[in-house]
C-alpha cells in the first residue's frame, strides 16, 4: 500500500502511520534498524526506494528517505508512506 501526503507536516505523517499500524496490522515498531537515506534530488528517489528495499531483504529496516526539491521553491514537505508488499521484503 502507497499513501501519499502532500503539503503535509511531521505531525501528519505520524498519525498516519500509527492510523495505519493500527488498522491494518502492518508493523513498524519492531525494527530494529531505521535507514536514513538522503538523496541529491526528487529524480533519485525511486531508486534510492528501490535499493533500500532490497537491502531490508537482508536486515528488516524502515526506511527513510529524504529527497529535497527546487531550492526556489516554498519551504514545505510532501511524504509518501510505503507499507505491505511496496515496502520491501519486511
């Protein structure tokens, strides 16, 4: 499952996930390694997505990936959750 949040806040994003724990079972407290990734811009997020997700098929993580956009642009933030089969291996 792909939940998109755009012009959204931290805040948000937590509710969301703990919204989705909740419902759906899906488990993130169970980590035991959070991967934060930072890319150079949005165009590399995708692949950047794709390499931690198979890295989580040899230590189950969650992943965290920061993409910054057009530095012209308003200061905002635009989150995406990935959870079930579109969040790798765990």
């Amino acid at each position: 499952m792909i939940v998109d949040l755009p012009s959204t806040t931290t805040g948000d994003v937590s509710k969301k996930l703990v919204e989705i724990r909740e419902s759906g079972g899906a488990v993130t407290l169970g980590r035991v390694l959070t991967l934060v990734v930072l890319t150079k811009s949005v165009s590399g997020a995708e692949d950047a997505i794709a390499a931690a997700n198979e890295a989580s098929r040899e230590h189950p993580c969650r992943v965290i990936v920061l993409a910054p956009d057009d530095r012209d642009a308003p200061p905002g933030l635009d989150a995406q959750i990935r959870v079930g089969g579109d969040a790798g291996a765990s």
